[in-house]
C-alpha cells in the first residue's frame, strides 16, 4: 500500500505541473498578442453632463420646520406623507402627482421648472400636475 499511494501523489503532482505549464503558455500567448485596434469618436465628448429635465414637483422647506406634505401617483402609490425639516428638499419625476400641502406657509414649490404661487398661510392646498 505505500508504493501505491507514492505512485499515487506522483501522478497528483505531474498532474499539476501539466496544468501550469498549459496556463503559462496561455497566458504567454495571451500577452504577446498584437493590441486590439482602437476606436476614436468623431466628436469628443463633452465634459459637462447633459442638464437634468426639471422635476414634475420639487418642494423645499424654507422655515425651521414645514407642515406635513403629501405626493402621490394618482390611484398608486404614496411618494411622501411626512414633514418636512428645515432645509430639506424634495423631488419627483412622475408623469402625473396628486400634491396635498397641509400648510403651505414655509414651502416653496416648483411645478416643472416654474415656481407655484403659495396659497394662504393656514390654508390647507391640494392640486394635480402633470409632466411637460
């Protein structure tokens, strides 16, 4: 039994030496390849990114706390259903959204780019807009 399972492990490690040598040669093979021909763009590209499209609705909090706001994708999901904290922003880029602003007083709102006229302070505000 010792001489076989010498015989054994002598093959084991010639088994393995193969197995190097056949990965080096490929790897050599590999490395010395010519390199692939490169492609150049008719145009550089632009450092800048392209702009960002204005969110449907983007609401910020101006005050050290705002009152409770409510967006939602009309008969969805619910986006938001909270306060908002002093300095905190929101943003959503839905087609269409249901907006409910418990007290307007302290938010400003931008409707696709254009800032929306606040209602009265105290005044509870809802409306729906939709993407241009």
């Amino acid at each position: 039994m010792g001489i076989a399972r010498l015989l054994l492990v002598g093959v084991a490690v010639v088994a393995v030496l193969m197995l190097i040598a056949v990965g080096v040669r490929a790897l050599s093979a590999t490395l010395s390849a010519a390199p692939a021909e490169q492609v150049t763009p008719d145009a550089a590209p632009s450092d800048d990114p392209p702009p960002a499209p204005d969110p449907t609705v983007f609401i910020e909090c101006v005050q050290d706390r705002c009152g409770e706001v409510f967006v939602r994708i009309p008969g969805g999901d619910v986006l938001l259903d909270r306060e908002l904290a002093g300095g905190e922003q929101v943003g959503f880029d839905d087609e269409k959204l249901d907006v409910v602003l418990a007290d307007p007083d302290g938010l400003r709102v931008t409707v696709n780019g254009e800032p929306r006229t606040p209602a009265e302070p105290g005044e509870r505000e809802s409306f729906t807009v939709t993407r241009e």
